[in-house]
C-alpha cells in the first residue's frame, strides 16, 4: 500500500482551509495524485479499486462533497470519505433519485432502482454510506447521495437499529465542531455471499460496517491541536437499537481490523506524535462522545 502525505500550512482557520478546498469537475482516478484532505484513508497502487472525488455548489462556492474508492469486481465502495459541518445543512430534505452515478459506466457500478433480493425471497435495504441526512444544502447536493457508488446492501436489522443511531450521532457531532471528517466503510474481505441488484447484477454482502471520525474544533480544549477521534465497528448482523461505549474503539484499533491506514494525512497537520496520540485514544473514555 502506499500512503500519500501532503503537508498543508497550519494557517487558521484550519477547518476551514481543509474543508472548503476547491475540488476537480472531473474525478480523481488512478495515475492520478491523491489530494491532502485530511478525511482520506490511503490508497494503494496497481489494479484493483479506484479512486473517485466529486465537488458541489454551496451559495455559489465550491465544496468538495464526497470521496470514494470503488470495487469493480465487488460493486461496491469500500468505503466513502467526506467532511461535515452545517455548511453541508439545509432544507432540501430526501431527493429520493436513486440512479446510476454519472463518473462511471452504468454496467460497471449497480442499479439502485429499487432493493436488493437473495433467492428471490429476502430483501436487503439500500444504505447510503454518507447519508442523505449529512448533505441537504441543495436538492442538487442531496441527490449525490442516491449514486449506486455511495450505495450498500445491509440488512434491516442493522440498518434500522444501531446504524441510523450511529448515523445520527455523527450527524449532532459535526453541528458541535468546524469540521468532522468522517469515514464510512464495508468489509468485504471473507465474504461469500451476494445479493442481485435491479439488472440482477451480482453485488457482495460486507461482512461488517464501520465509521471513523476526526473531529476539529478550533476552540477544544480536548484532544491534541484541535483534534479527536472515534471508531465504530458493526458485524454485519442485527443490533439492538442501542449506543454504547462497548461499541466503540480507537482509530488505531480499527486500522488493525481493516488493515490499511485511516486519516493517512493527519501527521502532515498535526505532526506524528499527536496524530498517533490521537489515533490511539479510547473513545470510551472521552466524554464528549457521549453527552
């Protein structure tokens, strides 16, 4: 694997010169160099999956929206990357139009035109990885977000307990800093099983799901320069509807599970020593979290 460190000045606002980075009309592919976001995970060469970015329109500014790294052979991303701040909030509410993603072919990604089946009798939900919720600043913004690249089956037991309250978590952390950078991701490594798409397409079930975040708040006096992490691991499996600390890890402990590093630029903003003091904290054991 290869890890793409890009310093960046420490200038403040530092959330905001990270967040509202002008991004390429066109996506970033492999050959091509991965930029310095501080939400990224590293990326590895040679053939395998490729890497996706797309920007948006906000009050006639340029955010960058989302990032992602899809799996031809598995049809799914790995995961998507993205930050979050009430820029990215407003009023536009569900777009529901689900479609084909307009940076890939559509016989290459999925038709997420209505559920997934298995055997013809069991249905798996379609599950944003960033959420519908996370970008309502235009009807325009919130439709990127019902691309079949940002799309997993998941089944209802975990979607519709732990996962939509994690989700909302997520959601309350970022309107209480200037930026959260979060990580959405499936496993798909030891899967064996798949589900059909609408063009009965065949498309991997993960094994499990998991959320990283790095949140900054300029004015925190938690954490190291500005900066806090969490992890969430979820087997891919029902869950009581119930958050708890017991679900929670370091980054550096979801790292090892994954196998390939998260947040691969944050030592190029806050140097190595406090990158891993952050990566290696126990989320259980910070408050903030949990209020």
């Amino acid at each position: 694997m290869r890890r793409f460190f890009h310093f960046v000045a420490l200038l403040l606002p530092v959330s905001l010169l990270l967040a509202c980075s002008k991004v390429p009309a066109t996506p970033n592919v492999q050959g091509r160099k991965i930029p310095h976001w501080l939400e990224l995970p590293e990326t590895a060469d040679g053939i395998g999956p490729d890497f996706f970015s797309r920007n948006c329109k906000i009050s006639g500014r340029t955010f960058r929206n989302y990032s992602y790294y899809w799996d031809y052979s598995n049809r799914v991303s790995l995961w998507v990357a993205y930050p979050l701040n009430s820029s990215y909030f407003g009023d536009s509410g569900r777009s529901e139009t689900w479609g084909y993603d307009p940076y890939l072919p559509a016989a290459k990604q999925q038709n997420v035109s209505g559920g997934y089946s298995k055997n013809g009798t069991v249905w798996y939900q379609r599950v944003q990885q960033l959420p519908s919720n996370d970008r309502t600043a235009s009807d325009e913004i919130n439709a990127t977000t019902f691309y079949g690249t940002n799309i997993v089956p998941m089944i209802h037991d975990l979607n519709e307990s732990v996962w939509s309250t994690i989700e909302g978590k997520v959601h309350s952390w970022a309107a209480l800093s200037d930026t959260l950078y979060v990580v959405s991701g499936c496993v798909v490594k030891g899967a064996k099983d798949y589900v059909l798409d609408r063009s009965r397409e065949k498309i991997t079930i993960p094994v499990a799901f998991y959320k990283a975040v790095l949140r900054y708040s300029k004015n925190s006096t938690q954490g190291y320069n500005g900066y806090m992490g969490a992890a969430f691991w979820y087997e891919h499996e029902g869950y009581p509807d119930t958050f708890s600390k017991s679900q929670s890890m370091s980054i550096a402990a979801l790292e090892k599970k994954l196998g390939y590093v998260l947040f691969v630029n944050l030592p190029g903003v806050t140097g190595e020593s406090d990158a891993e003091k952050i990566k290696n904290e126990n989320p259980a054991a910070v408050n903030w979290w949990w209020r």
